[in-house]
C-alpha cells in the first residue's frame, strides 16, 4: 500500500503540472477577452483574430485540465458495466470499467497523435491569423497522454484492490458518487 500511495502522490504532482499550465492558458484566454471588449467599448478597437486566439487557449484549457480532473475524480464516470454485469463484486466491476475506460483514452490519444501528423502534413490553418493548427494537436495529444497516464494509474489501482483488502479499501472509500 505504502508503494501505491507514494506512486499516487508523484502522479498528483504530475498531474498538477498540467493543472498549472491549464491555469495559464485560462488566464490568457481571459486577459483576451477583457482587452478586447474594453478594446471595442472605449476605443473602438478589437484584436484582429481575438476569437482564435481564444478557441486555440481553450483547446488547451481543456485537454491539460483533464489529467489533473481524473486525478483529484471530479469526471463523471458512466458505471457501464455496474448495470450490465449483476452478480459480480463491485470491486470487480469498477476494475473493468477503469480498464475500459484507459483503453478508450488511449485510442484518443492514438487518435489525436494521428491528426496531428495529418494537420502538420497538409499544413492547416487558422482563416484570419493563419495560425497553424498542428501545434494544438500535439498539445491535444499530449494532454490526452497525461490524462492517460492517470487512467492507467487507476486501473492499475484497482487491479491490485482486487488482490489488496487495504488498497481495495482505499479504492472503494474514493469511488466517485
């Protein structure tokens, strides 16, 4: 158990990490908005592309903020398999259901990795600033690849309460409501 809380404590961090830059790109994407509508109320004046600018900052809000939403369970989970499979342990259940649900991330990490390979190769853009999207796809895939790291710590988690009464403890004490 001592291996598996210190193991969660240096993913806290980790997932903090992104948490921080998260953080940051809110805040940008905040700063944009306000200067630009003081911009358009006083002085008649708007940032050229203020809305990209925007959209891109929220790619990155969202996809650096989920790592770090997985880590502290505030991520609505859909207990697919607590309905479909009666007559199993709980523990059981929530063992399959985190082992699906990092097999799914995965794939979106795959996924995202692919489109940005693709946007690099074709060179997409943005239409008023031609910002280039590819930037925010790696970003994309790597704050899929956090959120993934801690999916698996989950899954990894729950495989071993299976096995661990006070890691199974620990896991059922912490299940999302």
């Amino acid at each position: 158990m001592n291996k598996v809380k210190k193991a969660e404590k240096y993913l806290g961090y980790f997932a903090s990490a992104f948490a921080y830059v998260s953080i940051a790109a809110l805040t940008y994407l905040m700063m944009v908005i306000v200067v630009d509508v003081f911009g358009r109320k006083f002085f008649n004046y708007s940032i050229i592309g203020s809305s990209e600018y925007v959209s891109l900052a929220e790619s990155i809000v969202i996809f650096f903020a989920l790592a770090y939403t997985q880590h502290k369970k505030g991520l609505v989970h859909i207990a697919f398999f607590m309905k479909k499979l009666p007559g199993l342990s709980p523990m059981v259940l929530w063992t399959l259901h985190e082992w699906c649900g990092a097999f799914i991330v995965g794939l979106l990490t795959y996924a995202s990795w692919l489109h940005f390979i693709f946007t690099r190769k074709v060179n997409m853009s943005t239409t008023a600033l031609l910002i280039p999207f590819y930037p925010f796809y790696l970003l994309m895939a790597v704050g899929f690849f956090a959120y993934f790291i801690v999916q698996l710590f989950c899954a990894v988690k729950s495989t071993i309460g299976l096995f661990n009464p006070e890691v199974r403890r620990d896991v059922m004490d912490n299940w999302p409501a």
